[in-house]
C-alpha cells in the first residue's frame, strides 16, 4: 500500500507458488518502491519503507542481505540507494 497524506494512493497483492515468505515481503516493498517511482510521487517527497518484515527493513536499509546471492534483495536494496 503506498500512502501520502493518510491516503491510500495505490494498493495491491500477490501470491506466488514455491516461494517463501520472506521472498514475498522482499518483492512487496520492492514493487511499491518501483511503483512510486514510476509515478514520479518521490520527487521532492521524502520516502519512507513501513513493514512488518524485519529482512526487507534491514535489507532496505543495507543492514543485512542474504547469504546466498539474492536477485529481489541486490534489487531492493539498489532502489533504496537510488
């Protein structure tokens, strides 16, 4: 859910086979990252990522990324460098 201003601007779901849930929290903050920026609703806006996920928090604020080479995390990560 991307909010400004207590408004709901945009909301969305997903559901993925084979998957865990980390992956899922991962691609969920990516995906509004990439949807606000889309729209251009991050010039001169401040960002800020709300989650229930510890991993995509830490991995957002370059905290922690995983072990293993993880495509959603190096890319989340970027977004939130950018």
């Amino acid at each position: 859910m991307v909010v400004s201003d207590g408004a709901a601007l945009l909301t969305d779901s997903g559901a993925a086979r084979s998957t865990t849930n980390n992956q899922m929290e991962l691609l969920a903050a990516l995906s509004g990252l990439r949807a606000v920026v889309a729209r251009g609703w991050h010039d001169h806006a401040r960002l800020e990522l709300v989650s229930d996920s510890r991993v995509a928090l830490d991995v957002a604020r370059g905290a922690w990324l995983p072990r293993r080479p993880d495509p959603l995390a190096v890319a989340l990560r970027a977004a939130c460098v950018e």
